[in-house]
C-alpha cells in the first residue's frame, strides 16, 4: 500500500514539471492580450486640430495657419476655415467708407452725404427727397426728408410749368414727326425704315437698368443657367481657372450651390453699377435669350415695386 502511495506523489511531481513551461508561456500570452485590450500599448497619434487666430486662415498645403489676403478678414477664432472678402462700398449705391477693411474685421459702408438707408446695414442707399415746401426734418443717413404742409399760394407756381411742360412737348413732338416725314422720302424705303425704328424701341425696352443689387437673385439666376455657361460668364471676367477650380471644389456633389458661390465671386469683380447689364449682356451672347428675358423681367420686376 505505501508503495502505491508513493508511485502516486512520484507520478505528480513529474506531470508538475512537464507542464509548468506551457503555463508560464500561456499566463505571459493572456497578460500581453489584456495589455492590449485596456489600451496601454496604443502607439497611434491621434490628428492635432489646429486652432487658427482672428486674422488668420488655414493653409490645407502647409497644414499651418497664415494670415489673410489682403481685402479680406477673420473676425473669431476658428478651425480650418478661409478667410472672407471683405465688402465692397459703390459709389453707384450711394455707399461710402466708414472704416476700412482689416485682416480681423469687416469693411463698413454708410450712406453719402444727401442719401438715406431705413436699416443699416445697407446694400443700397436711397437719394433723399427736396420739399417744396417747408421742411419738417432733415434727411439723416438712416431717415428720409420729412416735409411740411405746402405753404398756401404755391398752386400759382405750378400752372405756368405744367403749361411750359406742355408746349414743350408739342414743340417734341412735331419735331419727331417732321424728322420722320423726311426721312420717309429718303433713300431708304419705308420697310427699312420701320424695321429701324423697331430695333431701336426693342433696345430701348431691353436694356436693363444699372446699379441694381443682384445678390438677392443668384439662386434663380443659378436655376436657369447651365454651370457650364457660369463658368465660362466668370472665365471671361478676369477670374483665373485656379480660382474657379477652387471655388467649385467647396461643393463638388451640388452643381447648383458651385454656380451660385461663382455668381458670387463674378457679382463682386463686376461690381453693383455693371453687374445687371453685363449679366443680361453676356447671356445674350451665348445664345441664352429665353434665360436672359425671363431673369430681367424678374429682377426688373421685383427693383420696381421696391
């Protein structure tokens, strides 16, 4: 019996031995794995976000900050933004400086002396109006002239230039009448002539009136406008093709927002004075007559009931 006990405790100890190196080796396995799980052996950086300044802009290509262009600006702090042209004060709206633009603020604009705008800030100003009579408040950048009740009497200035007015325009008219008579017997034949005064009442009616803010359009002007003819409307402005490649980058899955942010930039080099003629203009040049009808009779429509 004790040598059977004894094989026993024999045979244990040598089943101890042999298995003790594949623990080892197990236990060193299941430490290395839950290092791994609970993060301690995590050697990936993680992308630094950098945080540019007021004045600044980010560089994609340098992966750092640098300072705005000239004629624009960056008010806050920010994170991989560009910085936004500054506005511009046209004189064709009655606008002039009141500060200047600055790499960390906006150029402000107000309205010239003798010219109004109910609230700023404005787009465009309004010319302030002359009394007759009395004046009851004084044209004010933000106010329009308050005039008084008309003094009594002034009705007797007004009948001789109605009558001026009237003989004036009989004198006018007899001279466009006469004019036509001869030129009726003329070397042309009447055909011609007709076709003449035609083309000239079309042209007259057509043309599209200057300093008109399209801003509040460049949607509606996007919608019937291929891209590819904004494109080629902002390449023949002076807007280099890097430029235009960059602009139409910002929203490459949305072709109507790329010919709005190039309206954008094409409605700022044209400027408020020339950009409502030149658009009508252009548009007309590329064969796009349906495109260029309906738009100014939009624009035109909604400028006259403001």
């Amino acid at each position: 019996m004790k040598k059977i006990i004894v094989s026993k405790f024999t045979l244990l100890f040598f089943c101890t031995l042999c298995c003790a190196p594949c623990w080892a080796e197990r236990t060193a396995g299941l430490n290395h794995r839950f290092r791994r799980q609970d993060g301690s052996n995590r050697n990936k950086e993680q992308p630094v976000e950098i945080r540019c300044s007021k004045g600044e802009q980010f560089n994609n290509i340098k992966n750092e900050c640098e300072p705005c262009p000239e004629d624009t600006y960056m008010e806050d702090e920010h994170i991989g933004e560009k910085c936004l042209n500054c506005d511009k004060c046209e004189a064709a709206a009655l606008l002039e400086e009141e500060s200047q633009c600055t790499k960390t603020q906006n150029r402000k604009c107000r309205c010239q002396e003798h010219s109004y705008c109910p609230s700023p800030p404005c787009k465009q100003c309004h010319r302030c109006k002359t009394c007759e009579g009395r004046v009851a408040q004084t044209c004010t950048r933000t106010n329009d002239t308050v005039c008084g009740e008309r003094v009594a009497g002034s009705t007797s200035v007004i009948a001789p230039v109605i009558i001026t007015c009237i003989v004036l325009l009989l004198i006018v008219g007899i001279g466009i009448l006469w004019k036509k008579r001869l030129y009726c017997f003329g070397n042309r034949n009447k055909r011609e002539h007709q076709n003449m005064e035609q083309e000239n009442r079309e042209n007259l009616l057509n043309a599209p009136e200057p300093g008109v803010n399209l801003e509040p359009f460049l949607y509606q002007i996007a919608d019937r406008v291929e891209l590819k003819y904004i494109k080629q409307l902002a390449l023949e402005s002076g807007i280099t093709p890097a430029r235009v490649q960059m602009i139409m980058l910002n929203d490459q899955h949305d072709a109507r927002e790329q010919g709005v942010n190039l309206l954008k930039e094409w409605n700022q080099r044209r400027g408020l004075a020339n950009a409502f003629p030149d658009l009508i203009e252009q548009l007309r040049k590329m064969k796009l007559n349906k495109a260029a009808d309906e738009l100014q009779s939009i624009i035109e429509k909604h400028h006259s009931s403001i």
